[in-house]
C-alpha cells in the first residue's frame, strides 16, 4: 500500500510539495517542472521558498504559510504570481493545509499552474464570454506521466525516507489528494478503489473516503454508468496508454457533462498495477459553450438585421441579415460607424432624443427612415441597447432592426380601405360621415350649408340578374369614374353600399346650382356605355337634402335624402327630387307596412285573386293564374305592386311564395269536389325561391298534400331569374319538370337571354309581355316582335299566352297571327275564388 500512495504522488500531474522551516522538503517532478526546475532535487538542494514567488507576492506566500505553521489556519487556498527559474512569471493556485514531517511542523499542498486559465477567462470576457478551459492536455499528460514513470525509482528512496510513520504518511497523503479540484482515484488490476478524495466519497454518497476503499465501480454506480468506467478501463489496461475522454453521465436523475483522464499505474519493472484517474465536472463549462453556439446561430441566422459597436460607436460586427437589409457587405462597414445609414429625413434633435434615452434607460426603441447602400430611403423599426460590464460601465451598443416597408405599404392599404369602397375607390360610408361632420361644423360656424345628393342606379338589379355581377361591378366602376369628373375638387362623391351614392356638396344651398349638378348627373347617366361588351342605358334616380333646411345633423340630412331619392323612383325614375316634410308620412307609412307584413301569412292576411286565361281556338277557360293580395285589417286590400317588392326586400318572399303554391293547389282540388273544372293554374315563382334548393321539395309536398295532378299546375319564371345563373336555374327547372309540371317563362322579351340557351330549357309556354301588347294598332315594331316570339314558340313546340289584353282589337290581331292564350282585363280581371266559379262555373265562353 505504501508503495502505492507513493506511486500516486510522485505520478501526479498536480505539482505537490512539503515545506519546512522555508525551504522545500519534497516535491515530485511535477512542482519541478512547473517551476522550470530539471528534477525535485534541484528544487530540495538550492532553491528556497521565497525564490519561487514574485516579489509582490512573497509578503501574502509567507503569511499564509506561516497562518498554517501555527496553527492558526489548517488549510488554506490561495493564488500568487511565482517566479520560474528563467524568471518567466506563472499564476500558482495553491490548496495547501498543516502537517508533521520527520516530527516538526510542516506545510504541504499542491499546486496549480493556471495562468493560462486566467488568461482565457480574461479573454473570454474581452471576446464573446466564450471560455473553453482543459485540464490536462491528454498527449502532453502522457509525456507528463512517461516522465514521472521515468524518475519513479529515484522518487521511491526519497518518498520513503519522508515517511517515517506510514499512519501518518496515509493521512498526509489523503490531505493532498482530498485538497485537489476534482475527483482523484486509484484502482487495483481487478478495477478495485485502493484510494479516493473526498469528491469521490460525496459523488457516489458515501460518508467518508475509507468506505469506498475495496469496492468496484459496480458497488458505487448505476448499471450502465458503471459499464462505462469499467470499459474505461479495461482500455488503459490493454492498451497501456493513457485515456482522456468528455462524456454525459445520468447521476442521481440529472444529466451532467463529465471531463476523464485515467492512465496505467506500472511497478519499477514496468508491470500494470492498476489506474490511477481524475475528473472534473464540466457541465457548467458545455451549458456556456452550447449558449454561445446557439446565440452564433441565432445572430447569423435571424431575419432581424443585428449591428455591434464599441462604446464610441465604431461598429465592431454585422449579421447576414444586417447585408441583405442595407445592401452593404460587413467588410465594408467594419470599423465605419453607423452615421453611414443615415437617411437625411430626421433633423439632429431626434437623433439627440435618441441617444438620451438610451443613456438614461438603457435602451430605445422606435420607427426611422434610414438609406440603404443603394441610396433607397426605407422603413425600419430599430430597437438600441445598452451592454454592461460589471462595474456597470457601457462596453457596447447592439443594434437590432428589421425592414418594415411591406408592412407600411399594407398599412398603406389597410388605411384605403377602412375609409374606402373596395370596388370603386371612392370614400365610403365611414370617410363620407366624418366628411359630412366636419362639413357641418364648419357650416353651423361660418353660418354656411351644404347639400346632399343621394342616387341609386334604375332597375340596376335587373342587370345584375341578366348579365351577372361582373358587368353590374363594372357599371359600378363608370358610373362613379364618371361623376367623379363632373364634381369640384372640394366635393365627396362615396358609394354606400349596392348601387347607392351620395354626393356631398360643401358650401352649397343655392337651389340652381344644385339644380344644374343634378341635371348634368342624369345626362351623364342617360348617355349609352358599353360595359362587358353590352350596350347599356341605366338612368338614376336622386334625392337632395341640405343644411340647414332639410336637417341639422348627419343622420337626419341622410335619411330626407334617401326618402328624397325613393320619391324620384316612385315619381317614374330618371329624375331628381327636393326632400320636403311630406315624404316623412310616407317613410312613416312604410315602416307600419314592413312591420304588419312580416306576420302576415301567420295571421291569414294573404288571399289569392284568379285571372282567366282564355283559349283563342274554342274561346273556353283555358286556366286561370293565382294573383296574391293582402287583406290588411287597417290598410284594406293592398295590391301586390305595394307590398311584394318590400317582400322580397325583407326577405320573406320565399314564405309567401309557398304559401300562395299550397293554397294554389289547395284551391284547385276543392273547385274539382265542387264540380268547376279549371284545366291549368299558374303561380309566379320569385327569384329567392329559384335560389333556394328546397323549391322542388315544396313543390313535391305542396302537390301531395293537396292531391292536384302535377300536369295541372304550372309555374311562371322571368327571363331575369332565368339568366342570373343560367346552369343552376337549369338544374333547379329539371328538377321541376321532373315532377309532371308544366314551365312557363313570363314577361318574354323584356330580358336578355340567348336563345341559344332557352333552347335548352324543359319549357311549355311563353308569356309575352304585356308591354308589347300595349303597341298592337299603334307601333309596327311591336307587332313584328309579337310575331317573331309567337314564330319561335311555334318552332320550338311551345304555346304562347299574350298578358294584358285589353281590347277587341287586340284580341283580334293575337289570333289572327297564331297566339294560343290570351288573358287581360277584356276577359275579366283577377277574382276571389267564389266570383270566378259564379262567373265561369257553367261553361262560359269568349264571343268571337
């Protein structure tokens, strides 16, 4: 065992010592070397302790050594500048404690060269922090360890002559070992502990050093971890050379970074004793290393462009980012300062404000204007930081910036469209009330006024239905292009909303002139246009309000010209309209309206009226059409022209349309219990209902439910309705015709579909309109259409029914060229169901 411990000592890297009375009793050849000496004998033979410390030091050394010669301190560690023997200074750490040698007191320890640790974390906080630090150099500790081998003889005789008492020798020896920064162990040929520091006790959770003694890897660690240190070794052992190795060991839950240096431990004739090892944790050292990689990454990686300079502003380092963003290369702006990027749109003071809250705060953050290399001004938000060193003085300033030009130009657009129409470009709803305002205010200050005119397009859903949304989008578009061109720069023209403007006239209240704005307005829109390669004609109608006369606020100037712009539609459209009081009793009588009808079928308000439609051949009743009307108990009976477009603007079209289908069928079953037999009846189908996927459902439940025969109930349809979504009001007819019942398209003519295409449809009969009726006797074109849609029925199989005839000439002209059906006032007009079985219930015939 003695032989052992003195194997250690004088094996170890670790530079160990004994001094007595100032002057080195013993030292192994690794305190020699690190002192410049060729062996420990010249160290013991002529060197005293003094002449191995710095002068500044020599005061500090002999303190502490003579602190532990007294008894004063038991062990100390410290660190001193030393003198080499070529006068070369070292930085000495020092782990030393009070011992007895040859029965006087002494001082022994261990020593460790660190300058070039010190060194290193001093640049490490110079540079990036980055520290990396090695224990022993694994091929420069062999030589170390071949060496010390080399001189292991001569060390023996010397060691055994300072061990004069091998209990106290033992105990020498574990104060060295136990005083050194990390965990030492000696191991026999069978990987058994012959010696362990203290560090190793605590490692594996033993109270003291002793119990490790006699125990293998396998005793103290976990399975897999003590395969490791067993494979270890067996390495060293067969290889006969010396391992040093970092590795991550699991030890009590927690993963931690281990550095190992383990060698062979060889007898004078070289034969294999054991191993002899030391480790360090170095957890600390692979987290800091592994955070400096990963802020590398992250600052040559981040789309933020990221500038470093000094404490005077001389930039020091730039990312790849900073690059692409400036267009300047890093070899370009090194050393330069950051003034470079300077765009001229800030004046000095802003800059000033910068850097005073950086001063003060630590830090800024804002929006500027910088130049990139190209001389391009752009957008960057730039955030200024503030670095530290420990006594709190500023080392460096880091820039971080990112190129905000997208966003602003989205912001840009963003704004646009907050404020206006997406379609036309004009302010809409939102700007047009904050113009209006402000109008208003300076108005009510200057005691001025101002006018609204408010306009929508005629039967512009007409041509949405038969042209589609493009061309109406289109429409849109010229329309508010071309009032733009006729308006004063300080006027507002905005589009609400659908075919609705207003136009806001600012300091105006003169009568005329309004008066001539609005008539130039219809001259624009009665000039033809072409729009989606249609010839188009589309008039307006306008209503105008103005301040102070017709309202004293935003809201209610708003609501007289809209009440204004429906007087001018109901007034026969293409013209304009003055807001006056009465409209009010009007808007008023509406409102009562919309309310009263959306009960109405609930309340059983709704009745149908029947119209004959009677056959030119024989003269009979050919089939009558169901008509609704609103019985109201206040109102009385109101015509369909008053309340089914107020229907279909509220949305509940689709619920009395299938209302009037089941009371239709209804009817017609209870006139065939009573005997009146009525060949066909008809019902108008509106646009929702086409639109809605379940109308050949209701149709399908409305005939079961009554029982009609599905060949006598027919359903009318608009070109309009038809030509909106030609494929899919295609579909929804088949599925129509699919049930047994006949198709009619009404008021044939008046739209704009393709013939091409009505070939297609599952049609019965055609309508013609009655305004082309209305020209018979009076307007050959007229007539030439009457006969041209009469032919094309004819050629395509199909009956024809003239609407609206109302005199005998009429009537005359229609059979003469072929019409089948006839149906106007001259045959009778629309009856309840009683007065038309009274009137046509015994067979009645038309005279020819």
């Amino acid at each position: 065992m003695d032989s052992l411990f003195r194997s250690v000592v004088a094996q170890s890297l670790v530079a160990i010592y004994v001094i007595q009375d100032g002057r080195f009793r013993y030292v192994n050849q690794a305190f020699a070397a690190m002192f410049g000496y060729d062996s420990p004998t010249d160290v013991m033979d002529g060197a005293e302790m003094s002449a191995l410390v710095s002068e500044r030091d020599r005061g500090l050394v002999l303190s502490k050594v003579a602190q532990r010669l007294s008894g004063e301190v038991q062990t100390s560690h410290y660190t001193f500048a030393g003198l080499r023997r070529d006068g070369v200074e070292v930085q000495v750490e020092v782990h030393g404690s009070r011992a007895e040698f040859e029965g006087a007191p002494a001082v022994a320890g261990v020593c460790l060269d660190v300058t070039q640790r010190l060194e290193a974390e001093l640049a490490a906080r110079q540079a990036k922090g980055e520290m990396a630090q090695m224990l022993l150099d694994a091929d420069q500790a062999r030589k170390v360890l071949l060496s010390v081998l080399e001189d292991q003889r001569r060390a023996d005789d010397r060691i055994l002559e300072l061990n004069t008492n091998l209990e106290q020798q033992l105990h020498y020896q574990q104060a060295l070992i136990d005083n050194f920064p990390f965990l030492v162990w000696l191991k026999d040929r069978d990987g058994r502990f012959l010696a362990v520091n203290r560090q190793i006790a605590e490692a594996c959770g033993e109270p003291d050093p002793k119990a490790v003694k006699g125990k293998t890897d396998a005793d103290l660690w976990p399975t897999e971890l003590a395969r490791q240190y067993v494979d270890a070794d067996r390495v060293v052992m067969e290889s006969g050379k010396c391992l040093s190795v970092e590795e991550q060991i699991t030890s009590r839950g927690e993963r931690r970074w281990i550095e190992t240096y383990k060698a062979p431990v060889r007898d004078r004739n070289g034969g294999l004793l054991g191993t002899v090892g030391f480790a360090r944790d170095i957890s600390d050292r692979r987290r800091a290393d592994e955070e400096l990689r990963l802020a590398d990454r992250v600052f040559n990686s981040t789309v933020e462009g990221v500038l470093v300079t000094d404490a005077k502003g001389c930039i020091l380092t730039v990312n790849p980012a900073f690059e692409t963003i400036t267009g300047y290369r890093k070899d370009e702006v090194l050393g330069g300062n950051p003034r470079i990027l300077k765009s001229g749109r800030h004046h000095a003071e802003f800059y000033r404000d910068i850097w005073r809250s950086v001063n003060a705060t630590g830090q800024w953050r804002g929006e500027l204007w910088n130049r990139r290399k190209s001389g391009e001004i752009y957008p960057q938000w730039l955030t200024i930081s503030v670095v530290r060193d420990s006594d709190e003085l500023i080392t460096h300033y880091v820039a971080v910036f990112s190129d905000i030009s997208t966003l602003k130009v989205a912001q840009e657009k963003i704004d646009f469209l907050a404020y206006h129409d997406s379609l036309t470009r004009l302010p809409n709803r939102i700007l047009l009330r904050d113009r209006l305002e402000h109008a208003l205010m300076r108005a009510r200050r200057d005691d001025g006024g101002l006018a609204l005119l408010f306009f929508d397009l005629d039967r512009f859903k007409s041509v949405n239905d038969t042209l589609g949304h493009t061309v109406g989008d289109e429409l849109l578009i010229d329309v508010g292009s071309r009032i733009s061109r006729l308006i004063r720069s300080s006027d507002t023209l905005a589009r609400l909303g659908g075919d609705e403007f207003v136009l806001l006239m600012e300091d105006e209240t003169d009568v005329r002139q309004v008066t001539t704005v609005a008539r130039k307005m219809l001259d624009i829109f009665s000039s033809p246009r072409t729009v989606g390669g249609h010839a188009l004609t589309v008039t307006a109608s306008i209503g105008i309000a103005r301040y102070p006369d017709d309202g004293e606020d935003a809201d209610t100037l708003l609501k007289h010209a809209d009440l204004a712009m429906y007087e001018a539609k109901s007034q026969g459209r293409n013209t304009y309209q003055f807001f006056s009081q009465d409209l009010t009793s009007g808007a008023l009588e509406r409102l009562v309206m919309e309310n009263a009808l959306r009960g109405a079928v609930v309340r059983k308000e709704l009745v149908l009226h029947y119209q004959p439609q009677i056959d030119f051949t024989g003269g009979g009743l050919a089939g009558v059409e169901a008509l609704v009307r609103w019985q109201h108990p206040e109102l009385g009976l109101v015509s369909p022209g008053r309340f089914i477009p107020l229907a279909e603007e509220m949305g509940i079209i689709g619920e009395i349309g299938e209302w009037v289908l089941n009371e239709a069928c209804r009817q017609m079953v209870a006139w065939d219990t009573e005997g009146f037999e009525v060949p066909l009846i008809a019902v108008n189908l509106s646009a929702r209902q086409i639109d809605r996927d379940q109308i050949v459902q209701i149709t399908d439940s409305a005939l079961r439910r009554s029982g009609l025969a599905a060949d006598r109930l027919e359903l009318e349809v608009t070109e309009s309705m038809i030509m909106r979504e030609p494929e899919r009001a295609l579909g929804v007819l088949e599925g129509l015709r699919a049930l047994g019942v006949a198709l009619a398209i009404d008021d044939f003519g008046t739209g704009y579909s393709s013939l091409a295409y009505l070939r297609r449809l599952p049609l019965n009969r055609l309508k013609v309109d009655q305004s082309f009726v209305n020209d018979i006797g009076r307007d050959a074109n007229g007539e030439a259409i009457i006969r041209a849609v009469i032919a094309l029925a004819r050629n395509l199989g199909l009956r024809t029914v003239a609407e609206g005839v109302e005199t005998q000439s009429q009537s005359e002209f229609l059979r003469t060229e072929g019409c089948d059906i006839g149906q106007g006032y001259l045959y009778d007009r629309p009856l309840p169901a009683p007065s038309l079985r009274a009137g046509w219930g015994q067979g009645r015939k038309v005279a020819d």
